[in-house]
C-alpha cells in the first residue's frame, strides 16, 4: 500500500515527471477558493463510448483493489480525470501516482 | 428506437412525473447561458464504490445498445447523471426518459 501522505515538494519534480510528460496537469490547491484541491488531472479521449467505458472498468477494477478512488466524469468517448488523497488533506500522494500510471497504462494499450 | 425529437410541452408533465416523483430534476435551459441543456438530472448514492460502479456497467450496456449516453459523474459512491438528447438541440426526448427509467430500475434493484 502506497503512503497517504502528501508528495513532498522536493520529489514532486521527479516523481511527476513521466505523468506531466504524458500530459497529466498538477492543479494547485488555490487559498482563495477553500476547497480547491491539489490534485492531478488529465481528459482522455477515445474512439467511442465503449472504448471509453472499457478504460473506465479496468480503472475501477485497479482503483477498487487499491482502496484509492478517482473523481471522473464521463461523456461519450471522453473520460475528464481527477485524483487527489482526501487522506492526506486533498493533497497528491504517492496513491495518485500510482493511479495515474495505471491508467495510463491502460489508455495506451486501448486508444487507437 | 425513441424519436429523438424535444418533448413537447404537453406532455412532459404526464411522462415525466414518474422520474419526478423519483427524485430526478428538470433543469431548463437557460438563455443567459447559452450553453445551458434543457436536461434530467439526478445524484444517487450508493454503500460503496462497488456497487455505484456496478449500477454505471448495467446503465453504460443499455445506453451503448440504445446508442443514447449520459453526462455522469461518479466519485466513491456517488454518481451524477445529466440526460440531454444532442440531436434534438439539446432538450429532453423520449430516449432520456427510456434511460432514465432504466437507471431507477437498475438503482432500485441494487441499493441497498
């Protein structure tokens, strides 16, 4: 199991790189608006919905065995993504990451 | 296969009432916001991220057979459904009643 605590910022830049490369986007948490979250986030595109929904299972699947759960919303063939640790006060953690790298893996050996 | 025309006004207080009476909201467009969907929307909450998940697999076969998808939302065990018909300038048609009907019978044979 993964660490609930927060990516310290020290190793955000190397840890995130491969993801942020990949086009994952690390959303600041934002002061003025209190429940803004750090979190990571990217929109997946597919052919169709049942690409799209495929992905989704196979990421339930991962997520559900990880006890780590994603916020997304689906319509059509894409799939808009956002993780956070709410354990580790709605910041990233290792567990996203990990998450991250596993869709990731999952998209590149579905999408067209 | 339903008419993917906009219901008219007539009837959309007889065939929406059952979705009404169970919790699903008729959120009307809105000329300020030219994007805004005349849509049905509802939230259901599940126990867990199994079963909200399993409720999206059942609602995701019958949509991909009736070639009408939802806008959805899920984190955890919470899942936000937004029904609008595209090709009927985005208004509620027959195919977002017949799915949504299809979502109350799913959700009601699975919560808990």
């Amino acid at each position: 199991m993964s660490a609930i605590t927060a990516l310290a910022t020290s190793e955000k830049s190397t840890i995130l790189a491969p993801l942020l490369a990949a086009g994952w986007k690390l959303q600041p948490k934002d002061s003025n608006t209190p429940k803004a979250k750090e979190a990571l986030t990217k929109t997946f595109h597919f052919s169709d919905f049942n690409e799209a929904f495929g992905f989704m299972t196979r990421v339930a699947i991962a997520a559900e065995k990880a006890d780590h759960h994603p916020e997304w919303f689906n319509v059509y063939n894409r799939v808009e993504v956002l993780l956070t640790t709410h354990d580790a006060g709605n910041s990233v953690s290792k567990r996203d990451v990990d998450l991250a790298t596993k869709m990731e893996e999952f998209a590149s050996t579905q999408r067209k």
